[in-house]
C-alpha cells in the first residue's frame, strides 16, 4: 500500500521512496551482461504487470517520485548506442508467447516433422504430466531429460517459440546418428519412434503409452470347410488409411476391414487338418486405444516413372468416428468366436497382456466405440518434400492435471463448454487460433 505523505518534509520516506523505484526500475529494465545473465529479475507477465502497477501508485502520490522516475527512463534510454545492433536480439511484442497462451517450436531447417509430433504429445494433458514427473529413465535418460526440459520451457516459457536443438542433438532415430536438422524425415515414423522411446523409459510411461496408443487387430480366417478358425493377434500404434480411391475415413476403414474369399488356387492350409480349405479372411479390430492415430497412405509408387508421387484427392473426416462397425464383435458370427475360444486355435500369442483380449466377450451396452477429433496433421508440398503443421482441439483439463498453462485464456469444465472446444493452429514458432 502507498500512503500520501509530504516527503518533502521527512527525508528518510523520500529516500526509502527513491531506492524503491531504483530497485523496482532495475527489476524491470536491467540489461543482462557476460557477469550476471539473469537478470532482469521480473520476467513473466504477472510479475511485470505488477511491478508497473506498484510504479504507478509511486508516482501518482508525489511529484519528485515521478521526477525520479522520469530521470531513470531518460538514463537508460540515453546510454543505448543506437549505432549497433540491440545485441540481445529480444523484442518482447514479436518474441512474446502468443495470445493464444501456448509456445511455438522453431525450425532448425526442416524439424517440422518433429515439431508437430511433440506438440500433439504435449497436448495430451495426462502424458504431459506424466513425462514432466519421470525422474529417471531405463533408457533414453538424455532424451527424456531434453523432452521433460522441452514441455517445461511450453509450459512456463514466455518466448514466442522454444529452439529445440539441444532435442535434436540427443535424439537418435535412424542407427547412432543425431537428428540431421536439414533431413526432412516423415511425421509418422517419427512419432511411432518417439512413444517406442517413451515406453523404454520407464514402466510407468510404458503402460501409460500403451494405454493411450497401443491397440490390437485381429487377422481372422474362418474355414468353410473345416470348424477350424485361425486368429493371429496385432499390435498397432497407428492405423494406415488407403486416400487413393477413398473419398472418406469410412470407405478406408471398409477397405481395410474387407471379406476377403479364399478359394481356387489361393485356397488357405489349415494349420489343424494339414489340408487346403476354402475359408474367408478379414481384418478387424479387437481393441481400440483411447487416442486412435489414423496415418493416411498420400504416398504412392508409379510403375511407369518409377517415382513416388502424392496423392492430392480430397480425402474427408469426421468430427465424431464411430468406430463399431470394425470391430471383431460386429464383424464376425459371436458363435463362431465362442466355440473358436473353446478350442484355442490362436496361431499368435506373442504380445503383452494376451490373456487381457483373447476370449471372447460381447460388447457391454456401455461401451463405446465414437472417437471425437482432437488433433489433425497437414502436409502441403509433395513426396519428396514439403511442411508440417497441425491442428490441435484444446483439452479439458483434468482434476490432477496441474500442468496446464497458466495464462490460456478458456478452461473447460463442464458438458456444455465442451461442445465449443478451441482449436490452434502450430505451425513451428507460430500458434495461433
């Protein structure tokens, strides 16, 4: 609190009232040297906004507090050498973090594969959290130390955009090698190594990326010949929509998940009878993730230019996926599974938790299988090159979820404001809404 009082007849006030400004003026505008790299010592917005305040009622009170003040601004801006460059490169309006209240990742050249894949990671309020809270890991403990520093710097930084370099020199994708900023490298691939990474860091992170991304597909074939079903059991991360020839998510997933008749010359041996059999075969899917990653296949092969070119046909998604009709339970007669669970004729039991997914058990009514979009991956430029960016749904933030920047300026919590989630646009240093 700032009280009016007459300095100019009690000097002490007068001068406890100049070493305040002095020090609060230093607060805000002491320039950093090679000696003291920390300064000025008011830094975010808060703290900022409320020393200017603090200024203010100082100089409203009293004519030689402004005075004084007024001499400070004149000092600092005489002693400028307007001659050289300002050598701290940082001018708070353009490198400030945007009004959206989220943080940029700058492009080291052609990073914004990986740019795109750490920003739906961070997005993720649970994994967020999760990965800041991971003290040590198995493996990988320079990249986690690099990614826990990363999601530190979005979540509190008020930079426009964190340089990611330090990231790129630690990580290694393809053999030994660093990151090659200047390599352009595809966004799938990258995301798939990065939560592989994720899961050898520590149990914890392993069942919670599981949990998360990690699915289970079912390659079915139903003998016509024999009472003998094969089932062989399959992890997936991400699921590889077909675009050529699709005109919606709903014709790729039908291609996918497709009858397919054995029969003729491509007659199936039955591992059971050691005979051919006639039978049909498909694809579906036994367990769905909570977030289910659809990677579109743009990328084809010419035979005549023998080139790989992009396909560029539009290709439509739903804001709401509803994924049952794909799935095993729907898909296949539920006698024909019950009776095959009896016999345990799996031809493959080699993945985690086995025994969680293999018997059969029909859906629950409570069950859902309607998946809404949060995040949306763009590629503009063709197959041998091009951009990333992404946009992604702004989430609800969780009761222990702490980790949720301070200054975005809507929070979601309940039904109603759910229904208006806010989207941003990330593209490298920029994100905006």
């Amino acid at each position: 609190y700032v009280k009016q009082i007459n300095l100019n007849n009690n000097q002490l006030y007068k001068q406890l009232t100049f070493n305040l400004i002095d020090r609060v003026f230093k607060y805000l505008f002491k320039l950093p040297t090679s000696e003291n790299r920390f300064v000025p010592k008011c830094k975010s917005l808060l703290t900022r906004a409320k020393s200017y305040e603090f200024l203010n009622e100082l100089i409203k009170v009293n004519r030689e507090n402004f005075i004084q003040l007024q001499k400070k601004l004149l000092e600092q801006h005489n002693s400028i050498d307007r001659q050289q460059p300002y050598i701290w490169d940082y001018w708070p309006r353009d490198d400030g973090r945007s009004y959206s209240g989220y943080v940029g990742l700058t492009n080291l050249g052609a990073t914004c594969y990986a740019a795109t894949s750490l920003q739906h990671l961070y997005m993720i309020p649970e994994l967020r959290t999760a990965i800041l809270n991971t003290n040590k890991g198995d493996k990988h403990d320079l990249i986690l130390y690099e990614l826990k520093r990363m999601f530190a710097y979005l979540l509190e930084s008020e930079r426009r955009s964190y340089n990611p370099k330090s990231f790129c020199k630690v990580y290694t994708m393809d053999g030994l090698q660093s990151l090659n900023t200047g390599d352009q490298k595809d966004m799938t691939e990258f995301f798939t190594d990065l939560i592989t990474k994720l899961e050898e860091m520590s149990d914890d992170l392993k069942q919670l990326v599981r949990d998360l991304f990690c699915g289970i597909l079912t390659n079915i074939v139903i003998s016509f010949d024999c009472p003998h079903i094969s089932r062989k059991l399959e992890e997936f991360y991400t699921v590889r929509c077909q675009v050529a020839d699709m005109k919606d998510v709903h014709e790729s997933l039908a291609e996918l998940t497709v009858k397919d008749t054995l029969e003729g010359d491509n007659m199936y041996t039955c591992s059971k009878c050691s005979k051919k059999v006639r039978a049909e075969k498909r694809v579906c899917f036994r367990k769905l993730p909570k977030i289910l990653c659809l990677n579109t296949m743009r990328y084809t092969f010419n035979m005549v230019t023998m080139q790989r070119e992009k396909v560029n046909t539009l290709f439509q998604f739903p804001m709401q996926l509803d994924m049952s009709g794909y799935m095993e339970t729907n898909l296949i007669d539920r006698n024909k599974l019950i009776s095959n669970d009896n016999q345990d004729n799996y031809e493959d039991k080699d993945i985690e938790n086995t025994n969680k997914y293999l018997p059969f058990s029909p859906s629950s009514g409570n069950e859902s299988h309607l998946f809404e979009l949060i995040g949306v991956t763009v590629h503009t430029g063709t197959a041998e090159g091009g951009h990333y960016y992404s946009f992604i749904r702004e989430r609800v933030k969780r009761p222990n979820d702490n980790n949720f920047p301070a200054n975005a300026d809507m929070i979601l919590d309940n039904q109603q404001q759910c229904q208006q989630h806010r989207w941003y646009l990330f593209n490298d240093a920029e994100v905006k809404q």
